[in-house]
C-alpha cells in the first residue's frame, strides 16, 4: 500500500492535511512555491509546481500526488502520467477544475443543472449572449480566477474591452437570482465509495467566503448530494470534491463552481465531523476505506479570519480570544498580514441553534481583532 503521499502547493489546505497523514501514519511531502509558507513543516521540496523537472524531481519522492490547488498544467501532469506517476484526483478529471469553459461543457453532457452560458469569442458573441439575458451577464476568465477573480458583470461588450482584445475564449453565464449560496462536500475513493457531509451554506462578502453554517437551514440536502455524486462519477473524481451551488426563489439549485480537493467551506468538519473533510482526502487518494462523516453536534459554524490590515496576524491576541471559554477553535495558516487575506478560520459548535454556534465563534473572532 502506497504510505507516502506528496501535496503540490504549500498553502494552508496543505498545512491542514499534515495532522490527519500523521495520525494515519502516514509520511507526507510538500512540493512548496516559496520560503516559509503556510506547510512549511512538510515542504521537502520548494520549487515552481509548473516547471516539468520541479514536479518530476518531487514525484520520484513519493507513492502518490495530490494538490493544494488545481493550478499545475495539464501538460506537466499528462507527460508523468504517461511515466509512470499517479496524481488523485487525476488530468483526466482536473481538467474540469482547471477550465472552466471545459467544465460547462462536460456538465452540460452530464444533465446536471447550471446556469445557461455560452462561449464567447467576439464583442458580437458577449453583446448576443447579454441582450437574450436581460441587459446583465456574468462573464468569466476560464482559467486562473478564484475568490472573486476573473469575474465580472457585464451589460455590453465594452465592460469587457480588456479581456476580449487577449483574443481567448471567455465564459459568460446568465446572472442568477439566487436566494443563497451553497456548498455540498463529498469525497469519492479510486476504488469508486462516496461519502457526503451535511450540505452547508456559504455566505460571501466581496467575492470571498466569510462564513459557512452547517447543516445549511432548510435545504435540499438529498438533491444536493445527487448533484455531487452525479459529478463525482462523470468527472471519475478523486478526493475531496467542493460544488457551489445558487439556490434559486424556486428552489432550484444550479451548480457554481467546482473544487477537486478540499475546500473553504469544509473547514467546519475538523472539529464539526467525525472525520474530517483533510482526513478524508487522504483516504480517498490512498484508496482506503473512508471515514464516518456524522456531524459531532447538531450545528456547526465557520467564520474565516480576513485580514484586516498588514500588521494583525491574529496570533498576538490568541490570549485573549482563549481567555472567553466560548468553545471556539482557532486556526491560523501561518501567513503575514495584509487586508483581505485569508488568514484563518474560527469554528464553534452547538447543540441548540446556529445563531448560538456563531455568537460563540463570533465572540473569539472579535477578540482576535482588538
């Protein structure tokens, strides 16, 4: 059985995945952009993830690669695959991730329910799209856009002047009336298991998760995990898989957006599941039987820890947030300060409300503000 498995990109997702490999007993390698990054205690090797020799040099180290984020090309992947090299989740499937055009149109085959898009390949093809949607439309970069990157609302093609002259394919999509916003996590093992956790709902502040409730209140949570499962297998994922939904006034429920590893809005399941959403990669990418993902109490309630300017990395009042008794847990990725940043995440716990998981979670948070 393979024992070592090694993770490209040094993030916090990374750093999140080292306890649970220890606790499997499992050896775990990080291939790290830079210096000191958030999985510093594992990064063996810190080099460029798209650079062929990089990447070749770091899987002769390990039984089998996984990933931070989604952004390795396809090429490098491809060509040590064909040497020989095992990546969970694999090109094949990370494609989807990676491309977004890509990812519509598989979708699309699939009969899984999406907003309507189109590509657009001309100012002609944009104004077309937006005048059959209403005057409005959401155009997207189809590669390398996250936390609100790579996005933005049109009402002609001269909103989007920029991208157009790059002479690249763009996505552009109805813009939906949605009531809220979504996530349903899953986790599916090479041998074909699946699991699902509680569906969630994820509330967004400038194009950025801020804070997840879990169970999502009065959600669909059956249609959810079909949607998930359904992908899993179309897409023949492996590990972790992350679908944004929008939940229409209809109750209609609309796939987002994709992630192939874990994901912001499963961070609650550290302290929230039995297994959590870090453990359970591991597992699924090493092929071994998956966890248990039975909440350990009726709510849970992430809020993630953005910074708020470029000297507060929230360690410094860790005295006080602990000093509250609230229950609350605390996560710091290890990163320098700056506004906006991901920093870490506060996750609280109840067996009597979710307002009551989040004034617990909120409270800590303050503090770690002052």
């Amino acid at each position: 059985m393979a024992r070592t498995i090694g993770v490209i990109g040094g993030g916090q997702l990374a750093r999140m995945m080292i306890v649970p490999a220890i606790e499997l007993g499992l050896e775990i390698k990080v291939l790290a952009e830079t210096e000191g990054s958030p999985a510093h205690l594992a990064a063996t090797q810190v080099g460029d993830y798209k650079d062929l020799e990089t990447v070749r040099k770091f899987a002769k180290t390990v039984d089998v690669i996984t990933f931070d984020h989604e952004h390795v090309p396809l090429q490098v992947l491809e060509t040590l695959e064909s040497e020989g090299v095992r990546f969970e989740p694999s090109s094949n499937a990370l494609r989807f991730a990676q491309n977004k055009l890509e990812m519509r149109k598989r979708l699309a085959e699939l009969d899984v329910p999406i907003p309507d898009w189109a590509e657009v390949n001309s100012a002609s093809d944009l104004d077309d799209f937006i005048a059959g949607h209403s005057g409005i439309a959401i155009l997207k970069t189809p590669t390398g856009g996250y936390d609100g990157k790579g996005v933005r609302v049109v009402r002609s093609s001269s909103d989007a002047t920029d991208w157009l002259a790059l002479g690249k394919p763009l996505l552009v999509e109805e813009k939906v009336n949605f009531v809220r916003e979504l996530a349903q996590l899953s986790a599916r093992s090479r041998s074909g298991q699946w699991k699902a956790w509680q569906s969630v709902q994820t509330i967004q502040r400038e194009g950025v998760c801020a804070e997840v409730m879990s169970p999502a209140p009065n959600a669909d949570y059956s249609k959810a995990k079909e949607i998930a499962e359904k992908i899993a297998i179309g897409l023949d994922v492996t590990g972790v898989l992350a679908v944004e939904l929008f939940e229409t006034f209809d109750g209609i429920l609309l796939v987002n957006e994709l992630a192939m590893r874990p994901h912001n809005s499963g961070h609650f399941s550290i302290e929230g599941s039995l297994t959590s959403q870090f453990e359970q990669h591991l597992r699924a990418v090493l092929d071994l039987p998956l966890g248990d993902v039975t909440a350990v109490s009726e709510y849970a309630v992430m809020l993630n820890l953005l910074g708020s300017d470029d000297k507060n990395t929230f360690v410094e009042h860790y005295a006080k947030a602990l000093k509250l008794g609230s229950g609350a847990h605390i996560h710091t990725y290890g990163k320098g300060a700056r506004a906006g940043r991901k920093m870490g995440h506060i996750t609280a716990l109840s067996n009597e409300s979710l307002d009551h998981a989040r004034a617990k979670a909120m409270a800590a948070y303050e503090a770690l503000q002052a």
